[in-house]
C-alpha cells in the first residue's frame, strides 16, 4: 500500500488526520504484546538491556556538602529541573551495587559536584559559578587522594549536564570561547550537550537524556489506543526575546523560522502556550517538534519517546543521548535547521509504513526506560546506560597512567576569573 496511499496523504492532509493516526494506535497495541520480537540495536550492539553490575566498580568521593547536599537545600527547585541527573546520578552511585568502598579496586572516580542548582529566582539555572567550584573539587581530591594525580583524571567522570556541558555558559558563542574547563580535558563527561565536531563535546563523551520527572510523566498516560488526531505538535519559544533581543542566536533562528512558515498552516498544533494537556496532547500528535534552543537539545525529546510521538529533531549535527546504544535514525526523524520552511512537505512526504515502524520501536519498553531517571532506579533505565557506557570502556588503556611526578594539565590556564577561590 505504501506508496499509492503515501501520495493520497501527500494531497489530502484530512484524510492523513483521519486516517493514519487510528491505524498507528492500533499497530501500537499490537506492537506493546510483540516488542520482544523487535530489539532495539545501536552502533555498539543490542547492549540496551546489558547489566553493568560487576562489569565496572566506581569509587565516589566523599566531599564536604558545600559541593552537593547544601546546594540543594538552599533550592530544592534542582531536584525537578531538566539538569536534575546530576543529583540522582549521585544518589543513584551512593547505593549501587556496582559502587565499591575501596578505591585501590576502582575503575572509575566520581566526583559528585552539582554545577547546574544555582538558580535565578525565576529558576534558571545559570553556571556562572561552575567553573570555580569544580576547580575547588579538583584541587580537593588531588591533594587528599592519590588517585586523581595518577592520571589527572582520566579514569574519572564527571556529570554536566548543563546546556554546553563543561563548557560552563548558556550562550554558544561564550561556550565556545571558553571552551571545556581546563582541568577537565582529560576526565570522561556524562553531559547532556551533544553536537559533532564541537569543543564542548570531547571524544568519548556519555551523551545522555535531559532529566523529565518519570512519576509526572507517569500520571499522565492516556489509552494507547487513543487515536493520533494532530499531525504535528510543539509547545516552546520561538524567540527568547530577554536573552536574544536582535534574534537570530536563540536556536540559530530555527524556532523563528518554524513560527513563521508555519503558524497558520493546520497541519501544525504550534504555540508558545503551555497548556494543561501538553502531555496528552503528545500522545494524540503524530510527530513532536524537537528544535534547538540554546544548546541542540530538549527535554522534548524524552518526552516524545515516553509519549509515543516520533521526535522531529532540527539540531544540526547533534549527538543524541546513548546514541551508540539507540539507532536514532531509525526512530526519529531529522530535519537540517535550513531545511525549516520545507518542514510541511518533509513529514507529508514520510510514508505510512515508516511512521509505523518508527511508533513501534517508540513503543518498545526498553527504549523509554533508557530515557528515564526514576527512583528508585530501574533496569536500563538511563543510568545503568550511564554505566554501561562507562563499563565498554574498560580497561582504561595503560598510557593513561602518568609517570610518578608527571604533569600534563596547567592548573592556571583558562580565564582569570576562574581561579578565584571558591
Ligand atoms: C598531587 O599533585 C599536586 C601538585 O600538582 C600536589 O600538590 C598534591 O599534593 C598531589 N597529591 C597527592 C595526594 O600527593
Ligand atoms: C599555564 O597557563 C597560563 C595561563 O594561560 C600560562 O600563562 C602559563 O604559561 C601556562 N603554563 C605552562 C607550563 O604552560
């Protein structure tokens, strides 16, 4: 059928509307009772499922509370923000099994430092104090502990989820002049900044889901047979006018363009007002907008998976979480920021078969565990993919290992301001 009914939707977007939406509910039923059959397979194998415990031991650092604990109590708004993954990484390590109390055993060090809980008073997380305070951890474990000297960092991780990772600023452009903290360069970063060829992505880099609350999520789950009745749904800023007041930095314009193109098209549910029903309406809309905004990704993208909508990624270039892990080709669509004003005629053109099969690998359970973070933790849910990922790069390789008073990292590079004390 595939191609003959391709060119009726293509010409008859009602009959789309109508029509294909029910059928992939019911495929998606159908998918629920045989997922079994269809493996989620990436770049590194069908590993989605694998269990970390006893391929990795990982020694946590016991700081002062000043770097995680206290932050938090000051503003508990962190616990719900999408850079969350950083406290329930920590809480996670603290009671996993794959944790181990004798650092001479340890394949990995974490340093549980929260970078992203300093929050405007509207709750933006801004990252300005980052820098110093990682520095401060740094300095703290190399002199009470052997271990960070013994290779500067490079069987160490690190968890920054903040929008340009460890690159410690909001806005591109000052990310990219700042570049990823000195004293980081050798470390492994769990981030959720994700771009090919970008300073603030190093080699080897976990890319992982922005935090959404699983329990929220949760409660807001309709019948799976709920027919798809919107063809395409976004919710968000198009400009961000108090950050980007001439335009054309926030999301390189892309959102701007979406606006624009498309405001009165019918084929797309697109506003900046945040409704009720946002949760409900993903679960009754074919595909999900997932632009850009300052940094390449969104929490949408885990929403979209949860909600069973087929993610429509315009971020070029982005390294999508565990993306050695999940084939994102094959389940989202992606769209070159330039090729916005087309948006229409791209998803019209995608044929019925392929958006089924997309909406059944949504549908797999293992695919929207890996997105999650609940608590308590869950079998391949994202952070056994954390450790997973940490665990195929086992055995650190023996030049990681410095000389006995060797020094690779300048403690005083990067901007003066960063040396303050913190
Ligand atoms: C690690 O090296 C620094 C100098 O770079 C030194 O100050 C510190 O004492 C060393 N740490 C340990 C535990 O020896
Ligand atoms: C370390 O960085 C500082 C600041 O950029 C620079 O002045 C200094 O020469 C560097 N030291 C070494 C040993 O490269």
């Amino acid at each position: 059928m595939g191609r003959v009914l391709a060119l009726v939707l293509f010409f008859s977007p009602l009959f789309l509307l109508s029509s294909v939406p029910s059928a992939a509910a019911r495929e998606e039923a159908v998918g629920r009772r045989s997922h079994r059959t269809e493996r989620i397979s990436g770049s590194a194998g069908d590993v989605l499922e694998d269990d970390p415990v006893g391929r990795l031991k990982v020694f946590v650092y016991e700081l002062p509370s000043k770097y995680n604990k206290k932050i938090l109590q000051k503003d508990s708004r962190c616990l719900n923000h999408m850079f969350a993954a950083e406290i329930f990484m920590h809480r996670f390590l603290l009671s996993s099994p794959v944790r181990t109390l004798n650092p001479k055993e340890a394949d990995w060090f974490y340093t549980p430092v929260y970078t992203t809980c300093d929050l405007t008073p509207n709750g933006l997380p801004l990252p300005f104090k980052s820098p110093r305070m990682m520095r401060s951890a740094i300095q703290l474990i190399s002199s009470n502990w052997p271990y960070w000297n013994r290779t500067e960092g490079a069987d160490h991780f690190f968890v920054v989820p903040h929008d340009f990772g460890a690159c410690f600023h909001y806005q591109e452009e000052k990310a990219i002049e700042r570049g990823i903290l000195h004293l980081l360069q050798r470390a492994t970063l769990v981030q959720t900044f994700g771009q090919r060829n970008h300073v603030c992505l190093k080699d080897g880099s976990i890319t992982i889901p922005p935090y959404a609350p699983p329990q929220k999520m949760q409660a807001h789950l309709i019948p799976p047979e709920t027919p798809r009745s919107i063809f395409v749904y976004f919710r968000g800023l198009f400009y961000d006018v108090g950050n980007d007041p001439e335009g054309g930095y926030y999301a390189r314009g892309a959102r701007a363009s979406v606006w624009e193109n498309f405001k009165d098209n019918p084929l797309f549910d697109i506003s900046t007002e945040h409704p009720a029903t946002y949760y409900e309406d993903m679960q009754r809309a074919v595909f999900c907008l997932c632009p850009l905004g300052w940094a390449p990704w969104s929490p949408r993208l885990v929403e979209g998976v949860i909600f069973g909508c087929i993610p429509v990624i315009i971020a070029d270039d982005i390294v999508l979480p565990f993306a050695d892990a999940i084939p994102w080709e094959e389940i989202g669509v992606f769209v070159a920021e330039k090729d916005v004003p087309n948006l229409d005629t791209i998803l019209t053109s995608i044929s019925p078969d392929v958006i089924l099969r997309k909406q059944r690998l949504l549908a797999n359970p293992s695919m929207k565990q890996a997105m999650l973070f609940p608590q308590p933790a869950h079998p391949g849910d994202a952070f056994h993919q954390i450790l997973n990922g940490l665990a195929r790069k086992l055995p650190h390789d023996q030049s990681l290992y410095l000389m006995p008073g060797q020094k690779v990292l300048n403690w005083t590079a990067g901007p003066v301001g960063d040396l303050k004390p913190w």
